[in-house]
C-alpha cells in the first residue's frame, strides 16, 4: 500500500490564505482595530507611511468570516493551478498589483468608503484562469463568457443594489486579470 503524504504544493496562495486567516483572528481579537490599522485602504493622510502599506495589505484583512471563507474557497480552487502553471513569483505579483490598483483607485475616487478583502485578487484569478488555453491571434470563448458573466454581475449589483459590496474593485481585479493572463500567454507562445 502507498504512502501518502500532505505537500505544501502552493506557497504564495496557501501563505496568502493562512495570512489573511492570521488578519482574521487579529481583527476579531482587537474588535476591528487591526483591519482599520493594517487591513482596510481608506482615504488616510499622504504623509502616514501606513497609508502606503495599506494600499498592498487590504487584500488580507475581510468583514468577517462569511467575507474570508468565501474569498478564501475560490483562492484554493484556482490558485494552485495558476501557480503550477505561472510559477509563485507571478501569483505574487498579481496579488501586489491587484492590491496596488484596486487600494489606489479606492482611495483616489472613494474619499468615503473604506476597502480591505480579497475578492478583487479573487476575480484577477479567474479571469486569469480562463487565460490556460490562450493562442496568440485566439480569445478564448470560455474567456468571452467568465468576462461576460461575472464582469456584467458585477456591473448590476453596482448599478442597481446597494449591499456594501466593492463590484468596482471586482471589476478591476478582473481587467488585472486579464491583462496579465493575456501578457503572459502571449509571451510564452
């Protein structure tokens, strides 16, 4: 009979999810106090280097465990498969640069709304994911459809619910996505 043992087979997301779990238990443990510090973007004076921190660790902190589990679910779907297939220094950087432009554009355009969870990463991961099969000269159907499908949720509930859910910073994560998952399969082909 084999042997089986349990791998570390994702780095970056299983850090990622075990580091937003740490921010999580913080956040419960300090009533609030650690996303407002460490885990939530808001529009916060230029001059605090907190500021700049936070414009890359909102990605970690969430509203509550319904909030973190979620987020959490689609990262452990998709983000072995992308780091198997783009190597952990690439997950790394889509992570940073979806936590850069979705902290940036929140606190430029939103002076009111305070921002931290993961669901921006989350959408940058399948839009990215229906990048796999990419050709030079092709786009993917199943690419056509994710966007079609969760991009134009995203656009409804902006436009016509009001449930303290971020759908720009959805939406952004998305356009990260798909603008790194098309770069990179371009370049490997």
């Amino acid at each position: 009979m084999k042997k089986f043992k349990i791998t570390f087979n994702s780095p970056v997301v299983l850090s990622f999810v075990f580091v937003s779990f740490a921010a999580m238990l913080i956040n419960y443990i300090t009533r609030g106090g650690s996303n407002e510090l460490l885990f939530m973007t808001y529009h916060s004076s230029l001059k605090s280097p907190m500021t700049y921190v936070r414009f890359f660790t909102h990605v970690l902190g969430h509203s509550g465990w319904e909030h973190y589990i979620g987020n959490m679910s689609y990262i452990l779907l998709l983000g072995p498969m992308l780091e198997e297939k783009y190597g952990a220094a690439k997950i790394l950087e889509l992570i940073g640069i979806t936590a850069l432009v979705t902290g940036l554009i929140n606190y430029i355009f939103f002076w009111n709304v305070a921002l931290c969870g993961a669901s921006g990463v989350v959408f940058a991961f399948i839009l990215l994911t229906s990048f796999t099969g990419f050709k030079e000269g092709e786009i993917p159907i199943t690419f056509i459809l994710v966007a079609l499908i969760f991009m134009g949720q995203q656009v409804y509930e902006g436009l016509f619910l009001q449930d303290n859910v971020s759908n720009l910073s959805h939406i952004i994560g998305g356009i990260v996505g798909a603008v790194i998952g098309y770069n990179l399969n371009k370049k490997s082909k």
